[in-house]
C-alpha cells in the first residue's frame, strides 16, 4: 500500500476498494464486449479501466489494467499497442514487485515479438515465458497463451510446436475449465490440419465445433474467426456460395470495428467469393 493511501481517511479508503473493483469490472467488461461482437465499444472500457486505475493512484490497479487491455488490444489484432502495454507492465512491476504481473507482461511482450517476428528463437522465447508464468503456480489465462503460441508456431511452419500448443491448451481447457478462449484452440486445430493437407472433414468438423461453441455463447468476433477459416476451406473446395452466404451472414451483424484485423480479413474474403461467385455465374 502506498504512502498516500495509508494516510487516507477510513471514507476514503471504502472509495479506494470500490474504485478498484470498478477497474477490474471495465477491465473484464472490455474482454466481454470484444467476445460479443463489440471492439470500438470493448476498447472504450479498456480505456475507462485504465483512467480510472490511474486516478486511484494505485500501482497494482494500473498493473492489473495493463495486463488485462493488453488481451484485448491483442484480440483486436493490435501488435504495436499489444507491446506497448506489456513493455509497460514489466517495467511497473518489477519496480514495484508484482512478480505475477511481470509474468503476465513477459508473456505478451512474447507474443508481441513473436507475431512481429516468427523465427524459430523468438518463438522458443515465447514458450519459455509462458513457461516461467506457469512456473509462479498458476495456469490462469495459460489456455490463451498456449493458443496464441500455437497461432504464431504455424505462421512459422513450426507444426510440432503448434501441434504441441494446441493440444496442451485443450488439456488445460478440460481440467481448468477456463473456455474463454476454446473457440479458437478449436479453429486453430482446423487450420493446422489444412496447412498440412491433413484430413479436410476433421478440419471442417473443428471449423464446426468452433462455431458452435461460439454461437453457444453468443461470441460473435469468435463466430467470425471460425466462419472466416470455414469459408476458406469450402472455398477451396469449390463451394464458393456456400462460403459467400456463411460469410456475408456474420459478417453483416457487425456495426463497429471495421478497422480491427478480423473484420478486414473478413471484407476482403468476401469479396475474392463475390467475385469468385460471378465468375462461375458467367
């Protein structure tokens, strides 16, 4: 506790512990909202968290704001400011002692680097961090490392690796029953197997599973990431309509975000089936 803090009066101390609880319920709200088919309106949560962490002018509050809008600012597909705030977060808290928050920052400066730069050593880099932070006693949020080491393994052509992440992400997702992010270890199952010209039907059935547990929970950015590699897959298929229609279905829900990475990939596969689809009318 700070010095500030411990000279308040007892009313300002029950305002502190409220303030608190108000930035990690924006915090949490923003990886809610990006869930849900929201990005502008999740980064404005992230945004209020991290004000309202800083006008309590309490370190861990601020700690804990970057860790958490550092995912989403990754969600998003924003490396640059994904970095930023890991950067920022490692140096706080080994200032300030926050080994479990140096972890967490470790572990997105990882990825961060790794998306920028997917070499064989940046990406061991990234495991070993995951490793370390795993290493404190805790596999909070480790589904979510594991799948995002998997994503960047693939990039790199390093199949093992990926294989390797994957699989160690759904173990964790069956025993910790943290689901946040099993949409995507799913998905990303499925486009390991079409990277390797592996079974086309297990792909499509992961695509699948992916998009019923998105649809489950009513996560429409997840619901797209997994429409998206099915309308690759029937795309390559031949089933160019049948890719257009998914697409162009989800891909109308949203209202907001179009500037974010997921939803330009989206418009501009939408638009290769469009015109894929008038070629074969010709």
């Amino acid at each position: 506790m700070s010095d500030a803090r411990r000279q308040r009066p007892l009313e300002n101390m029950a305002q502190y512990y409220c303030g608190a609880q108000g930035v990690a319920c924006r915090c949490y709200l923003a990886l809610a909202e990006w869930a849900l088919g929201y990005p502008d309106k999740a980064l404005r949560y992230a945004q209020d968290g991290l004000a309202l962490a800083r006008r309590l002018d309490d370190p861990f509050s601020v700690a804990f704001s970057l860790v958490v809008t550092s995912f989403l600012d990754q969600s998003r597909g924003d490396q640059e400011a994904t970095s930023e705030k890991a950067n920022k977060v490692v140096s706080l808290a080994e200032e300030k002692g926050y080994s479990y928050w140096v972890g967490f920052g470790k572990v997105m400066q990882g990825w961060g680097k790794a998306d920028d730069n997917p070499t064989d050593a940046v990406i061991q880099g990234f495991r070993d961090r995951i490793e370390q932070h795993r290493a404190l006693g805790t596999d909070l949020f480790a589904p979510y490392f594991l799948t995002l080491l998997g994503d960047v393994a693939l990039k790199a052509n390093q199949v093992d690796e990926c294989i390797t992440a994957l699989n160690e992400a759904e173990t964790l997702l069956d025993r910790t029953g943290e689901q946040w992010w099993e949409s995507e270890t799913h998905r990303l199952q499925g486009v390991l197997l079409v990277a390797q010209d592996g079974d086309s039907a297990e792909a499509e059935r992961r695509f699948e599973k992916a998009l019923a547990v998105a649809q489950l929970r009513d996560a429409k950015s997840f619901e797209l990431r997994a429409t998206v590699s099915l309308s690759h897959l029937w795309q390559q298929q031949g089933k160019v309509e049948e890719a257009r229609n998914i697409l162009s279905k989800i891909y109308s829900w949203f209202t907001e975000g179009f500037d974010t990475a997921d939803l330009k990939e989206a418009k501009n596969l939408l638009e290769d089936l469009s015109s894929s689809a008038d070629v074969i009318v010709r």
